[in-house]
C-alpha cells in the first residue's frame, strides 16, 4: 500500500526536488511553509515511479485472479502529518500526529487514480473507490473513464465505498439528466436513463452515520445500487456493523 504522495509521475532528480514539486508551496511563498517543508521532508520516504507501483498492482493482481482493486480514490482533506510512514495498515497510531499544512493536490491524485482505472479495465476487476470532499471531481473522473473506455467501462463494476457523497451528486451519477440525454441525441428509454450502471453506493455505521445526511442518500439510491459494509477494523464486530447500517436501510426504505 502506498499514499498517493508517495508516487512520483514525473521525472525528478531527488526525494526534495519530488516533495517540493508535488507541494508547490512556492506558488503562494510563505516563510512558515518553508520551514513546514523542512521539518517535513525527513519524515517522506523516497518515492516510487508510477510505472513501477502500476507493475506491482498488476503482479499482484494476476496471482489473485478473483482480487479487486482497492480500495483508491480521491481526499482533498488530508493533511500530511509530521511522523515517518507506519507498517500496514497505516492508519493505527498510539497518539494524535502533528499534521502540516500540505496537502495533496488534486490533479496528482487524478493522474494516479485514472492509470489505475485503466488497469481495472483492462484485466477486468473492480475497483472499491473512495471520495473525500472530491464530489465534481468524482462525477467528471466516472464520466471521462466512460468516455475512453466505451463498452468496456462496464466490464467492471465499481463500489463507492462508505460513500459520503451528497443525495444529488449520487443521482448525478445514477441517472443520465435530459440536459445530457440531448446534448448526446439519446432518447430517455428505460435502459439509457443509467449514466454509470456500475457504479454502486455503499454504506457503513461507523463512517456515514456521522451525518444525518447517509439517511437523504439511501432514500435517493435506487434499491438495486445500494450495498452496505461494515468499514470496521475489528473483526469481531464486522457482522453487527453490517447489520447496524442493514437496519438503517430497511427502515428509510420502508422494507
């Protein structure tokens, strides 16, 4: 596993000459964001090419025939803390990490996403996708995948996984507008209605419960696209997690 700040898709000459490009604070030069940079570069391992994380991903997933990619996606939120790289799965901490002022950029993020799609769709696996405050950016990546790929965007089915899109951004990407349907001359029958009918949207107790607004987006996904998962990290609570969001479900729906 690796973040995306970690993977270089450009030529660069140096660990620093990777970071300083990719965090471009010199585009808006404060003193404090350099010292920031300096305090934060021996914390950042030696990245790694595209090419080669892109060979890894297909090793790997050629061994594991019955594997799917992910999960990857999109987190215009995330903060690059000052504290070396954790063993997988990354995320266990004994204490709250001091965060930097560096993000990610988008298009970085876009650049790596996109090359990993293309190999979901080239050997045929699906892909867990997550967005975090990524919603445009989403529905322009899902259209544009469609749009290269044509038939073969839908040999793969992708899951929004503990998705925590808005109710309309979901239906935007569930439903083919008639703005679009006209401006493509497509009729609205019953098939085409579907702008990306492999996508689907998943949902977790312990990550979309924290707003309301998971009820508004079950009451908007049609029955057919919604999943539910746990998106815990205790094994032990995995089935009552499930079951916790199932519950939910059922009542929004009225089952």
């Amino acid at each position: 596993d690796l973040f995306s700040h970690w993977i270089a898709v450009k030529p660069f000459a140096s660990k620093e000459d990777h970071y300083r490009g990719l965090f471009q604070y010199e585009k808006s030069p404060k003193p404090q964001n350099s010292e920031a940079f300096e305090k934060l570069l021996p914390f950042l391992p030696e990245p790694t090419h595209l090419s080669d994380v892109l060979a890894e991903v297909r090793e790997n997933l050629a061994a594991f025939p019955n594997a799917m990619l992910g999960e990857v996606g999109l987190d215009r939120a995330c903060r690059i803390p000052y504290a070396p790289p954790s063993p997988p799965p990354y995320v266990q901490h004994d204490k709250p990490r001091q965060l930097s002022p560096f993000t990610i950029p988008l298009e970085h993020q876009l650049a790596i996403l996109e090359a990993q799609f293309d190999l979901a769709v080239e050997l045929k696996r699906n892909v867990s996708f997550h967005s975090v405050k990524s919603q445009q950016a989403t529905v322009e990546l899902l259209d544009k995948l469609k749009a290269r790929h044509g038939d073969a965007w839908y040999s793969i089915s992708v899951d929004m996984h503990s998705c925590g899109l808005s109710s309309q951004t979901w239906k935007d990407i569930e439903v083919r507008s008639l703005a679009m349907a006209l401006s493509t001359k497509v009729m609205l029958t019953h098939d085409t209605q579907k702008r990306h009918n492999n996508v689907f949207l998943s949902l977790s107790t312990v990550i979309n419960s924290r707003s309301p607004a998971h009820r508004e987006l079950i009451r908007a996904c049609s029955s057919d696209r919604l999943m539910v998962e746990s998106d815990y990290n205790d094994a032990a609570y995995l089935a009552s997690q499930t079951c916790d969001l199932l519950t939910t479900v059922a009542e929004v729906k009225g089952w």
